[in-house]
C-alpha cells in the first residue's frame, strides 16, 4: 500500500501495520474514547438552542 503512494515510509505512520507505536498505549484506555466523546458533543450540539435565520422578519 505504502509502495502505491510513492513516498517515502517513514513519513507515515505505520503502526497498524506494524504494531510498532510511536508512542506508548495504555491498554487500560478505553478503546472508544473518542467515539463517546463525539457522542456527547453532537447530543450537547442538539439540546443547544438553534435561533431560525430572519425569525423576526415578516
């Protein structure tokens, strides 16, 4: 895949290829962390208040 692209390896990052991390992981992380967060902030985004464009023109 790598090959494909033209570019040089090392300026991706191959860990899930590899396995090789650049940084360490913590296993006791939640894996989705990030998908829980992108939950909370669209069900903040629909409680907020949406004002309707030219609501006070008739």
């Amino acid at each position: 895949m790598i090959r494909a692209t033209g570019k040089d390896p090392n300026s991706f990052c191959l860990a899930c290829f590899t396995g090789n991390y650049p940084l360490p992981v913590d296993p006791e992380l939640d894996k989705f962390i990030m998908e829980k967060r992108g939950t909370r902030a669209k069900a903040l985004a629909d409680e907020a208040e949406q004002p309707t464009l030219f609501a006070g023109l008739k």
